[in-house]
C-alpha cells in the first residue's frame, strides 16, 4: 500500500538574543541544556520511528537553529534518516540568522543532506535592524547570503517584515531589490505584529517607538507584491513569494493539511488527523515523560480549518473535497459566494474557491464569510 | 367596626427621589422588630439589584410590622413606592391601598419638584399627609427654613412634624407615634362581600401569578371561591398571607388587611392590577374605582440580538409585564433588525430599567432602537394615524400635519442657573410660560415644550448645566401641530428603517450630521466602502465614509502551529456573531445604540 508522504519540523528552540518583537517559543540557554535538549529530542525521534513513512520534507525552525554547534544539527539529521523514509528528492530546509552562520556550519548542512536555507533577514536597513532588536548589520546579511551561495545553495528563503517602526516604503523596497540582486529565488514577506507582552509592545506602549499604521502596511504589501511580479516571483501564498519551481514544499504542505511529525519544545503535529502538541517549558520537556496535548479536530473544524488555510494559497480550497467533508459551500453559501465574485474578491476555477489577486490582505473577512 | 380593624394602620412613604424613603422604611422595620438586625441588608425593600445599585425603588414592596403603642399592640401595613417621576404611576397605585402617606422632606435639599407632585396625588386620594423632616444629621441641615417651604409651598401645618434622621435612626418612635395617632384606621366591613384591591402583583414560578392586595370589605382564605371583575373568572385560593416583609401564610385576610392571594392563576394577564376580587358566590355589586389606565409616552423597538432568541424576548416582556402594568409591547419588523417588539415606556428611565431588566434578569443580548413619542398624524383624506414608530410614517404627499404630544414643564432651580435652564429649554423649543420664586433660593420656571424634546438628553443636559441641582416634573396637556421631517439614514444606498427618527425640521440637519459621525466611529471596516447618508424627504443632508478594510493580519505558521490561526479565527467568528447584516452591510449592536445619546464631548 502506498502511503502519502508525511513531512518533519524540528524546533530548535535557542537564540543567542532575543528580537523584540518574538513571543515564539525560543530563549537563551547554557551549553548544558542545549546539549540536554538534543539529547531528548533523539530520545523523541526514536520513539516515533516509522521506516514506513515517506518524509517529504523536513524544516528545521526555531529560534535559531543556525546558533548552535552544527554538530546538534548534524545528529538529529541522521537520526531522522535511521528513523524514517526520508525520499531523495526531499527538501531540507534549515532557518539561519546572519550572525550566527558561518563556513563551516554551512559545509556541514550541505553534507548532511539539507538543501534550503531560510534566513531571517527582516530589513537590509541598519536603522530597522537595530529597532527590532536584530543584533546584525544590512553588510552581515549580505554576507551571510553570499556565503551559502559559494557553499551551493541555490535554494535560499529572505523572510522580510512589513510595518517595521520608521520603515517606509523606500527603505523596504531596497530591501527587496538587495535581495532580488542577490537572487533570492524565495522570499517570505510578513506583517510586524505587536504581541503581547515582547520588548516591541512595551517600547510602543511607553511611546518610544511609533507603530507603523495599518492601511501603511497594506499599501506597503501591496506595492511589494507589484514590484515582486514585475521580477517573476509569484505569490504563492499570503506572505511567499517564489520565482518558478522554488516554492517551498513545506510551506505549502502546511496550507493544504498535509500531515507532520513536529519534534521539540511546543511543537506540533498533524497525524492521522489528530493534532498533537509538546510541552512548551522547557524543564517539563526534558525531565518528563513524552506526552502529547491530542486534539482531534471535529468536521465542522476539519471544514474550517480547510476553508482558512487553503483559501490562503493560489491554488485556492478545493470545493469537492469540501463536499466530500459534507460542506457543499456553493449551495449553502451561495448569496456570499455570488457576493464575493461579483464584487471580484474571489472567483472560482476548476471546483476550486480562489482569492482574486489583490484582494488576499482580506482573506480573514472573505474566509468569515465562507464558514458553514 | 370592629377592634381588629381599629388597630391597623396602612400607609406609605413618598418624596423625592434621593430623599431617604427606603433607608426610613428599614428603619421603621428595624425599629418594630419585624426583622431582626442580623437580617438587615441594606434598604431590605428595594430587593432587585438595579434597585439597589442604583438606589431607587422602582417596585412597590409591602411589609407589615406590629407596633406598641401605649400598651396596645397596633398593625402597620407600609406600601413603599418609588420616587421617580416615570413611576408616578405605580405611587398613585399604592396610594389607592392606605389611608394615609408620610412625605419625606430632605432638610438639606428642601422641597423637590416630586415632593409637591406626589403630594397632590395623596390629596387626590383623599390620604392623611404626615410630613417628616429627614436627614437633620447632616451639616447643611435648615430645619426652620424647610418648615417654612412646608407650610408655604405644600400647605401642611408644620409645628409638630417629626425632625429625624433615617440614616442615624434618630427620632424614628416620632413617626411611628404620628403613624398610630394621625392616620385613620381602616373602614370596610368584615361581614359584607369580599372586595379586594389588587395593587400589584408578581409571578412565581411554582405558585402561579399573586396578587398583592388590600382588602376593603369582607375576608378570603384558602378554598375561598373568587372571582376577577374584570374578566369574570374564578378561581379557588390556594393560600393567603402577609408580607413580613418576606410573604408568610396566614388563616384569612380581612377588611383593613394587605397581603397576598394565591389562586393558581396560569395567565399573567387576569390579574389585573387595579381590578377588583370579590366572592364568586357573593360577588359585590360595585367594584372598587381602580387606577387610570396608565399611557406610555416613550416608545422604542426592542430587538434581539440573536434573531432566534424572539421566542425568548416575549417570555421575558410577558414575565416583566405581569409585575409592571405600565410595560406595554407588540410585535414589530424590521428590515435591519428582524422581529422584535415595539414598547411603549412611563418615561426614560423607564425604558433603561426595563431594557437592563432584560438583559441581566433574562440573560438577553438586545438592541433598542432611539426612543419615539407617538404623533398624531392627519393625512389628506381625513384619517389619524397615531404613529410611534417613525418608519411606519406615511409618504410626504399623503399627510396634511403632524402633531406631537406636548408637555407641561416645571423646572425647579436655585436662581443662579435660570439662565442656563432658559438657553436649553429654548434648544429644546420650549414656550415659556411663567417662572415664580418659591422662596429665595428656589424658583420655578415653567414651559411647554415637545414631550419628544424631553426625552432626548434634556434631563442629562438640565442636571449638567445645573451641576444636578435643578429638578423637574412634566405632565401631557395635549397636541400641537408641528413641522416635523422624517430623519432617515442610509447604509450603502439603502436606507436602514431601525435607524429612522421623526425630528423637527430645524434641527433635522444637525441631527443627522451628528448620527452620521457616530455611526462611522461605530460600524467596522468592511470589504467595500460603506457610504453613510442622512435625508430628508430624499435629500442627503449629511454624508460620511467607512472606508473599505484592506488589512489582515499576515503572520507566519510557525513549525506548523495553526493553533494562533485557529484563535483568531475564533475571535473574529464571536465577533461577527454579534452583528446584524443589514444588506450587504455588517452593522455591530453598538450603532443602534450610539445614536440614542449625544456625548457631550462631540
């Protein structure tokens, strides 16, 4: 019986500093516990050994997973490849901030099978930078950058953030041309979003800093996403932009509910249609009994959560398969769905639902809409 | 007449709101004993939460204490009545059931426009008047001065009136002396038929709707065959009793006595307050005089928010209306707000009452559309259509006048703020008829205005020009014609009936002007531009803009944790469920309501 390929995220949960803006699940941590953490996390790998299962991909997030000895990064590789099928023509991407890469961290990805590197680049504008709390220069970046390149990677992500305080247009357009000179074949662009209770929101609510204001941001994306077509990147989805053939397997696997082990601090999977999820303290991970938070999705939320994270992509939310969950949205939504198309936010094409091009900074109201 | 009945005393308790009613009934039961100080709450009588949160009374609350006086044991029998003027109606009610009122008089505040109002119904009911001067504890105290207002304004003999302090419990056994010496006991007689006042009634949900009643004539007691005047029918009473002030079972009722009756009445509406119970066997010929049907004069749509819940808002209105007469309701549709009802309320504070009553007693989300008055309106062919409802006002061509009820305004004021009062009643179109020094440091200022003036923020306007020390009373005299416009808003083209009013035509322009930049503070960005249009008669005469929303939140999944997504998903979910689509457009509860008060910082 074939099986449909599953795909890995590993967390990495460590940073040398912390970004103002983070409430993701990373922090400092001395060489003991890294070492302890990786420890745990092979322990976590083998028990969920399946050499039956197909991998497609495996991402390695984080944190920062570049901050630590590659030698951690190396081992839980190998452990993924003992413990699953892992394909050939799988993509193994890893996260790397610019400070912390280097040669040799590099050479040593590439040689253990990782083909993609995802760079948390945010802005090419040293005033940006240091505002968000980046500890590294437009200068590291580039570097950082054209290091990989000379290790062969041709495969490179830039995420870049929107509505950096200060930031205007000009300065987040030099961004993108920077990147698009250094061919970047993928780049993720994502709003700044104040949550609660990071440095960022403290140093807005004290007035130090000024939020950029939201129809700013918008403006901002939308213009991007012009500048990014005229340069043959295509959205892909939401926040990724990608030239031909570079858009990221695992990526889209999450947007169309493919299933994935999540191993590490908070992680989460998506398995046999259950969600699962980790600890996210870090004490309990490592001391504990493995054990998973099981949330099994009922129809109605296997039906939104379809409609949510499909709608979000190019490719749109497939209305047979909705059908198929028991939502026949063209008829029972059918006033709302005439609605959007007339007033061309959506169209559909192929039973498929898609969001018309410069509509997707309202795909959350067009999403409400289209709910059972 | 018998001894019984020679010793029983029924009373109640007027004044102006704020006076101390309340706090001097506790004070009264503490002080015969009827509860003890452990079960004292504060204001034992004003059971409801908004009663005593608010510190008004709103229902009447029966209690019976026994009192010695010069070793005679003595029944009192208090009715407490509220002191707003909205609830002038549910007073005179109460005061069909005694023989006699203590007036309160605040002897720091003086005589209040309630005071002299609720005097004169007293008289009308041809009660004994018993005038106490409460809150002689406090520093501003004037004793002489308010004896002197009481002898002037009111017209009662002052010399020996009881000086006390409700809140110190100083004095108290003064009034409770006067109560037994000064008021008659009551006539009636024991061995006729039974003739019953009800003066209120309430539901419970085991017993079936009881009615709280004064018993002129006669006696009932349990297995007593009774019948309604009104409606005929009959029913055999399943239990009598008193309120202590909690309702215990007693034997019988007799003439003089206040208390309760059941009798397993399922329908709400056969216990008609006012109306009359006598013997089914024997029933008397003439039935007592009863109350004047109570006339709303404030309307508004009540609506729920969840459209399903209309099932649940009747319930609720009908359970309300069984203990408050003066609710009167039918159904209503609205093409933005779906079915609902149409109330007609005593008064502002009324309909807020009713309106929190809802909500929080039921557990209902509503919205309530801006409060009308009912206008007389002549078409060309002859016809009168009472119209309360704005969106229900015929077309233009079709109508010849409208007339709007007018009031009989008196406005009581310390002299500094006649200016102040003048400039507003004049904003509020009112006629100017008369102002006389009561003495020197009150007058009164008296105006005709428009009843639907009134009810439009002039009572937070007069207490904020008058830093709350002026006070008011009104009564309808009448109609008058009247350029009146129908104010309409329209919401993406279309207009929205629920946000319709009738304005005078003078100020029609500011209104709307004034509704349009509320609601675009109010209604959220939607996929498309919503225009906002105020116009009369078709002619836009204001006009804003909610602009179209363009921004969503772009986050990263995060190691594949769709849980944040999920969360907002939810929130966003939650928060359309609390609007109503109105066309294309979403509107949230919030806009009907904004446009019911004006801010004083717009």
């Amino acid at each position: 019986m074939t099986m449909t390929s599953k795909m890995i995220y590993v967390h990495i949960p460590f940073c040398d500093s912390k970004c103002y803006y983070c409430n993701f699940c990373s922090s400092i941590y001395s060489e003991k516990i890294k070492k302890n953490y990786f420890l745990k996390l092979t322990e976590e790998i083998k028990l969920n050994k399946n050499k039956n299962i197909n991998i497609s991909s495996i991402y390695i997030g984080g944190g920062t997973p570049s901050s630590v000895d590659e030698k951690y990064i190396k081992t839980i590789i190998e452990e993924l490849y003992k413990n699953f099928n892992i394909l050939k023509n799988a993509e193994i991407t890893i996260e790397a901030n610019p400070c912390s890469i280097n040669k040799n961290k590099l050479l040593c990805y590439k040689n253990c099978g990782i083909n993609r590197i995802s760079f948390g680049v945010q802005s090419l504008n040293n005033k940006c930078l240091k505002i968000i709390g980046r500890k590294n220069t437009k200068k590291q970046a580039i570097n950082a950058i054209k290091l990989a390149r000379k290790c062969e990677f041709n495969n490179i992500n830039a995420d870049v953030l929107i509505g950096i305080p200060n930031q205007n247009y000009l300065i987040l357009k030099n961004t993108i041309k920077n990147l698009i000179k250094l061919k970047i074949p993928h780049i993720s662009c994502y709003m700044l979003i104040n949550e609660k209770g990071t440095k960022l929101t403290d140093l807005i609510e004290n007035k130090k800093i000024k939020v950029v204001n939201e129809d700013k941001s918008v403006e901002y994306y939308n213009k991007i996403f012009k500048y990014l077509k005229m340069h043959t990147y295509c959205r892909y989805e939401i926040s990724n932009f990608a030239k031909d053939n570079f858009e990221c397997k695992h990526n889209i696997g999450y947007w169309q509910l493919k299933e994935y082990y999540g191993f590490g601090l908070s992680a989460h999977s998506f398995i046999d249609g259950s969600r699962y999820s980790n600890t996210s303290i870090m004490q309990e991970y490592l001391n504990n009994k493995l054990e998973y938070k099981k949330e099994k999705p009922s129809k109605t939320q296997q039906i939104e959560e379809m409609i949510m994270l499909e709608l979000r992509t190019v490719y749109g939310v497939d209305v047979k398969q909705l059908k198929n969950l028991g939502y026949d949205i063209v008829k029972e939504k059918k006033e709302e769905i005439d609605f959007l198309v007339k007033n061309k936010f959506i169209f559909l094409k192929d039973n498929h639902i898609k969001i018309c091009e410069d509509k997707f900074g309202v795909t959350n109201q067009i999403i409400l809409k289209l709910l059972p | 007449m018998n001894d019984r009945q020679k010793k029983i005393r029924n009373f109640c308790i007027i004044a102006h709101i704020d006076h101390g009613k309340s706090t001097l009934a506790d004070r009264l039961i503490e002080k015969t004993g009827t509860v003890s100080k452990r079960e004292m709450s504060e204001q034992l009588l004003d059971s409801m939460d908004i009663e005593r949160e608010r510190g008004i009374t709103i229902k009447l609350t029966p209690t019976r204490m026994f009192y010695n006086y010069k070793g005679e044991e003595y029944t009192l029998n208090l009715i407490d009545t509220p002191g707003h003027v909205d609830f002038t109606y549910e007073v005179s009610r109460s005061l069909a059931a005694c023989e006699g009122a203590i007036l309160i008089v605040d002897a720091s505040q003086g005589v209040e426009a309630q005071t002299i109002a609720n005097t004169y119904l007293a008289l009308d009911n041809n009660l004994e008047i018993l005038p106490v001067l409460n809150k002689i504890d406090l520093p501003s105290a004037n004793i002489e001065k308010c004896k002197k207002e009481i002898e002037d304004i009111i017209g009662l003999p002052a010399d020996d009136i009881p000086c006390i302090s409700a809140k110190d419990g100083i004095n108290i056994d003064d009034v409770l002396n006067q109560i037994v010496e000064k008021i008659p006991c009551p006539k009636g007689d024991i061995n006729s038929s039974l003739k019953a006042l009800i003066f209120d009634s309430f539901y419970d949900n085991f017993k079936g709707a009881i009615c709280f009643v004064r018993i002129f004539d006669g006696t009932v007691k349990v297995g007593s065959q009774i019948m309604m005047m009104k409606t005929g029918k009959t029913y055999e009473v399943t239990e009598v009793g008193v309120f202590c002030p909690a309702m215990k079972q007693t034997d019988i009722l007799s003439s003089g006595d206040v208390g309760y009756i059941c009798a397993s009445i399922k329908n709400l509406s056969d216990t008609k307050v006012g109306d009359t119970i006598t013997d089914a066997l024997n029933p008397t010929k003439e039935a007592l005089a009863g109350y004047k049907e109570v006339q709303s004069v404030v309307f508004s749509g009540i609506f729920p928010v969840d459209g399903a819940k209309y099932g649940e808002l009747k319930d609720a209105l009908e359970k309300l209306k069984l203990n408050d007469a003066s609710l009167v309701f039918m159904p209503e549709t609205s093409i933005a707000l779906g079915f609902g009802f149409r109330c007609g309320f005593l008064g502002l504070l009324h309909m807020e009452i009713i309106t929190e009553r809802l909500e929080r007693e039921f557990n209902l989300d509503i919205i309530t559309t801006a409060p009308s008055v009912s206008y007389h309106v002549y078409k060309t062919n002859g016809e009168m259509l009472e119209v309360s409802n704005p969106s229900m006002l015929p077309p233009i061509s079709e109508i010849d006048r409208i007339e709007e009820p007018m009031i009989k305004l008196n406005v009581y004021t310390p002299p500094e703020y006649v200016g102040a009062i003048m400039d507003l009643c004049q904003d509020k179109r009112g006629v100017f008829i008369d102002m006389q020094y009561i003495e020197k440091t009150r007058v009164v200022m008296k105006y005709h205005m428009p009843l639907a003036e009134m009810i439009y923020d002039f009572f937070d306007n007069l207490k904020s020009r008058t830093r709350g020390y002026a006070s008011l009373d009104y009564e309808i005299y009448g109609f008058m014609p009247s350029d009146l416009v129908k104010l309409d808003i329209m919401l993406n083209g279309e207009i929205c009936d629920a946000l319709s009013l009738i304005t005078h035509k003078d100020k029609a322009y500011a209104r709307g002007r004034q509704i349009a930049e509320k609601l675009k503070k109010v209604i959220p960005r939607q996929l498309f531009e919503v225009p906002i249009q105020a116009c009369v008669g078709g002619k836009i005469i204001a006009r804003e803009t909610v602009s179209a929303m363009r921004k969503d939140v772009l986050a990263k999944c995060y190691g594949g944790d769709i849980s944040r997504k999920r969360k907002l998903l939810e929130k966003q979910k939650a928060g359309k469920k609390r609007m109503r689509q109105f066309g294309s457009v979403e509107l949230p509860s919030e806009a009907f309501i904004s446009i019911l008060k004006t801010d004083d910082n717009d």
